[in-house]
C-alpha cells in the first residue's frame, strides 16, 4: 500500500469536510428556526412589563442580582423568583417595600427603594414575564 498521502486525496478530504460541516451548519440552522417560534412569548410583553424593564434598568438591579443567569452574583438569581414565592406579585412586592432602610448587620442586604405602589406592580409583573420565558429549564432549580 502506497503511504503518499496524494493531491486527489487532501482534496477530496476538503471538499467532504467541507460538505459535511455545511450541511451540519444547514440542519441547525433549520432546526434553531423551528423550535425558537415554540418559545416566543413576546404576546405577554404588555406596556407594564416594559414599565418594569425600565425600572429595573434604572435602578441597576443587574448590579447586585442576576437575570437568567446574565448580571452580577451578588444577590439571588431573580429569573424564577416569581415562582419562589409562590407565583405571587404581592409577595415579590411586599419583599421589595419591606428592606429596612439601614440595611441588615452582618449579611448581604438589599436597599429600600421608595418605590411607589404603581412601580412596584410594573417591577412585579416584569419579574412574572421573565418567569414566564421558555429558557430551555434555566435556571435549574428553584433557588435559582
Ligand atoms: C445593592 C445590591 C442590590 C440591589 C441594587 C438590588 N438588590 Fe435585590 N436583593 C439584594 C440582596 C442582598 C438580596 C437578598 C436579601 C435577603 O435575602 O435578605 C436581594 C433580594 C431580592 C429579592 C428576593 C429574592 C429572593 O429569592 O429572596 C427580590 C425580589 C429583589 N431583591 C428584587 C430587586 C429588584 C427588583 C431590584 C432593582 C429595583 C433589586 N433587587 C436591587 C441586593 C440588591
């Protein structure tokens, strides 16, 4: 057996190689297009969840939480904390409005923010849309 490696044979090396990594790229590029309309709950995206959005970006939350895993660790992951508390906005808001203003001695604490009623319902409701999205079992388990 000849052990020249030929011209004939590194290029049909490149041209299989590069057929089979193209069509690879091809069926998951499809398969990404099929299965992200399944995930897309932007018909919840109400103007209060934008309000909320808003909110949080104002007042850096992602400076100390994060969000589906994105931001800073800080303080607990906030992606499922709807469903932490039992799938309750009153509790997301009742935790949000009750941080003692001088924080709590000895532990990480969260800052009072003087939100008003109607800021607290939009921060709520953008937490419960967030809880909402479809991101493949993230975060994995309940404590975020
Ligand atoms: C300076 C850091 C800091 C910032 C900024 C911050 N938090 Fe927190 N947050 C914390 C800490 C620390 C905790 C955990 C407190 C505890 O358990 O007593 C917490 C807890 C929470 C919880 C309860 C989570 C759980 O699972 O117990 C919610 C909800 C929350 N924060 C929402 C927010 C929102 C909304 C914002 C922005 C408006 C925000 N936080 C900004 C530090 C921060």
């Amino acid at each position: 057996m000849s052990q020249t490696f030929t011209k004939a044979m590194a290029r049909n090396v490149f041209y299989g190689g590069s057929l089979f990594f193209i069509l690879l790229f091809l069926s998951l590029t499809y398969d990404t297009h099929s299965e992200m309309p399944k995930q897309d709950n932007s018909a919840n995206l109400t103007e209060k969840v934008a309000k909320g959005k808003r909110l949080w970006e104002e007042n850096n939350c992602i400076g100390c939480h994060t969000l589906l895993g994105e931001g800073a660790y800080f303080a607990p992951e906030l992606g499922n904390v709807y469903k932490r508390f039992g799938n309750s906005k009153q509790a997301i808001e009742a935790f949000i409005s009750s941080r003692p203003r001088e924080g709590i001695k000895g532990r990480r604490s969260m800052p009072q923010f003087d939100f008003t009623a109607e800021e607290l319902d939009a921060i709520s409701e953008f937490l419960k849309y967030v809880s909402e999205i479809d991101a493949s079992g993230w975060p994995p388990n309940i404590q975020g």
